[in-house]
C-alpha cells in the first residue's frame, strides 16, 4: 500500500478513532509520528502510547484521552501543510499562530515542537497541523 501523506493518515486515524470512542487507535510508526504524538501526550490531547513490533515496521499505540463525560479531549484536528502545498512560517508568523486556541505544531531544524516552543527558541518552520 502505497501511501503519499503519512502524517495526514496520523491525524485521520486519531480523528476517527476519537469520534468513535475507541481507547486506542494504531498507526505505522516513524520518527516523526512519534514526535507529534509525544507532543499530543505533553498536551494532554492524548493519554499516552507505545511502539510496538509489528512486521515490517512497528506500530505506535496510541491511548486516546476523553472527559469524565465520555466526550473526545481532540475536537478538532487540522493539516496545515500537505505535500502538494507546503506551508511555512517565519518566527513572527509563529507568535501570531500561538494565540490560537489548541496546539499548533510544527518541524523546524530543531526538530519537532510545537508553535510555543518555537517562539521561545525564535525560530521558525514548516506547519505541520493544529489541534483543538
């Protein structure tokens, strides 16, 4: 299975796992999977995961995070950048994107982080997605 966005298919599979109800939801892993999920778990939009072996290519397990009321912690996730057309923010753009409601994340050449992050270390990158 041929597959031309993996972190699109990252943020499908939370998105529809969260509006289910479902615990758990697996996705192929990569490096920078885990990076956004380890990210979501430091914001508290997921419970936690795990990688786990799974033939070819492990499998990231993720635990999703809901209210007492049962209600998904992930309303609303967003694709900012997609591979047909990538989007980039200087660092001034990235002060402006951390007054949003959520978490904005994005890769910079420091890795991974989110928008906060990012404008604490000045710098700026390409966006990846937002949560809310």
């Amino acid at each position: 299975m041929s597959m031309t966005d993996p972190i699109a298919d990252l943020l499908t599979r939370l998105r529809n796992a969260s509006r289910a109800g479902h615990k758990r939801v697996s996705v192929p892993s990569s490096r920078m999977k885990r990076d956004i999920v380890r990210l979501l778990q430091d914001s508290h939009f997921v419970r936690g995961f795990s990688e786990q072996p799974a033939g070819p290519q492990n499998e990231l397990v993720i635990r999703l995070r809901y209210t007492p009321e049962q209600e998904p912690v992930i309303t609303g996730i967003r694709r900012l950048s997609r591979p047909g057309l990538r989007r980039y923010a200087t660092r001034d753009k990235v002060k402006e994107l951390n007054r949003r409601l959520g978490v904005t994340i994005v890769t910079t050449s420091r890795g991974v982080m989110t928008t906060q992050q990012a404008m604490r270390e000045g710098i700026g990158g390409e966006l990846l997605c937002h949560v809310w």
